[in-house]
C-alpha cells in the first residue's frame, strides 16, 4: 500500500482524514471491497447518498430538539400533521 506524507497544519483537518481512513477500513471490512473496487451501481450510489443525507437530517433534528431550538422554530401553521 502507497502512503502519501501530508504535512496538514490544522488539527480540524488532520482529525477528519483520520476519521474518513477509519471509516474506509470500516467499510473494506465490512463490505470486502473498497469504493473504488465496488461493482455497484450508480443508482446503488444515489440511494446510499440518499440514506446517508436523511440520517443526517434526522441527527440535526435530534439536536435541535436537544437545544430547543425547535421550540423556537415552529411556525404557526405547523399543526405536526404529514
């Protein structure tokens, strides 16, 4: 395996390509294959981009409720219906 010396200077950012290594191996391991290797689809990538996004908006919406920032938020017509 190749390693690429990279001089980064800003912690913020040396933590993050650590954290997207980890989850490379991660998935390697789990998957037995890496992104670049995979055989799935495009529409295969566009649903795990998709699942991936509304696991994020459901975290942020934790969070807000965590805050209380939805409290604040709601409008007036929001009546929580679907």
């Amino acid at each position: 395996m190749n390693h690429t010396v990279i001089d980064i200077k800003d912690p913020i950012i040396k933590s993050v390509i650590h954290k997207i290594a980890s989850r490379s191996n991660v998935g390697v391991a789990k998957y037995g294959t890496t992104l670049a290797d995979s055989k799935e689809g495009q529409v295969a990538f566009l649903t795990h981009l998709q699942e991936e996004l509304m696991d994020a908006i459901n975290y942020i919406e934790k969070l807000k409720e965590f805050y209380g920032v939805l409290s604040e938020n709601k409008s007036d017509s929001d009546t929580g219906a679907i």
